[in-house]
C-alpha cells in the first residue's frame, strides 16, 4: 500500500516568510508526528497527534510553529517568519495506533530558508 | 538533556566485518527500543526493535542486545556490506514520544 507522502520535497524561502509543509500519512494509522533533522544532527521531535486527542506540541521551538490535522488524516506544519535555522528536512511519520507501534516516515520536505 | 546518547557517531567497517553500534539511556520508563536506518534523501525506516522483556533480538544480520541494568542497547550488524552503508538511529518510547539518538553514519569498505 501508499506509504506517507510529504509535499513539497524542496522547497526555498526567504527569511520572513510563512511556509507549509504538507503530510499525508498511511490510511487508517491514527498517530501522526513531525520531527526535524538538521544536517548530520538526529531527529528532533516536534508534534504529536493522536486521534481526536489534543496534540502533543511540547516539542514546537518557538510559537512560530505550529500544526493541524484535518479529519484525523492530512497534516501541516506551518512555520512563519521563517528565519536561517530552520533551514532542516521536516519528517513526518505515522503509526497504527502510536503506542510503542512502529513509525513509518516519510521521505521528508528539505527545507532551505536563504 | 539527551534522552539517548549513542556512539560512534561514524564507523568504517570492512566488508564481511561486525559493526556494532551503542546507545545509552537514562529514563527507565521507556519501554520500546527501535532502532532506524536511513538512507541520504530518504526517511528513516524501522529496522529491528526490541522491548525491555528480553535481552536479545536477532533478524537475519542484524542483532539488538538489551542491557536493562546498564540502560544501554546496541546495534550489531554481522557479516557487514557495502549496501548497509547508511546512518542509523536508535530510538527509545514511553508510551507514544519517541527520542532519538544523534545517529551513526556507517562505511563498509568493499
């Protein structure tokens, strides 16, 4: 079946600008997270979703981000007045159920604020 | 503070050679160790994961050993080729937050 699916795969901004990284996780999986990774660094969590569940957001850095998630499915970061580090890969990954259950990522969008 | 820290942060391995790869942790509440490889360009995926209930995982090549007591696992990847040429992350989960470690960047040397 489709694995998760991100859009766009690149994308270049000016610092200041507002952004939207898109996610589409694997049907039926009820956990969704977003992390970041920089450049030869881990991953870095950022959001949780869970069902209808409040999300997690204890891993957002500052309150220029933030994320949704329409319809317990499709999901987007958005980061604005972006600024020179955020430049990272944004990965999203989803789990069946999110307990311990295996994450799968997507390919992640390569983000490049000049 | 790192949840979990793992070492080396690179490894040159030659070919047919043992790789092994280790991680520390300190919160004894987690309860699910996966432990990732990514390719450049592409996402993590999940290669092997063990829970805290056993102290050896083996699939094909590769082998997770669990140290409860110490609060370390690691990554042994037997009989090593150039196509495992990746990095990889270990991973630790209480209940549904996942922390990863820095990741290990491995070279097999045909």
């Amino acid at each position: 079946g489709a694995g998760v699916s991100q859009s766009p795969s690149n994308k270049v901004t000016e610092k200041g600008k507002d952004v939207e990284l898109r996610c589409d996780p694997i049907s039926g999986h009820t956990a969704l997270y977003w992390y970041r990774q920089s450049l030869g660094q881990g991953l870095e969590f950022l959001i949780y979703f869970q069902g209808n569940s409040a999300p997690d957001k204890s891993g957002l850095p500052s309150d220029r981000f933030s994320a949704e998630r329409t319809g317990g499915s499709v999901s987007t970061l958005t980061i604005q007045r972006t600024q020179q580090e955020d430049s990272a890969v944004y990965l999203c990954a989803s789990s069946r159920s999110g307990r311990g259950e295996t994450q799968y990522f997507g390919p992640g969008t390569r983000l490049l604020v000049l | 503070q790192q949840q979990v820290k793992q070492s080396p942060q690179s490894l040159i391995v030659q070919k047919g050679g043992i790789s092994i790869i280790n991680c520390a942790y300190e919160n004894t509440a987690f309860d699910y160790f996966p432990w990732y490889q990514q390719f450049p360009g592409k996402g993590p995926a999940l290669l092997i994961a063990i829970r805290p209930d056993v102290s050896e995982k083996k699939e094909g090549r590769f082998t997770i050993s669990f140290n409860k007591s110490a609060k370390q696992f690691s990554l042994h990847i037997m009989d090593s080729q150039p196509g495992d040429s990746a990095t990889y992350f270990c991973a630790a989960s209480n209940f549904n937050k996942f922390y990863f470690g820095s990741g290990t960047k491995l070279n097999v040397k045909p």
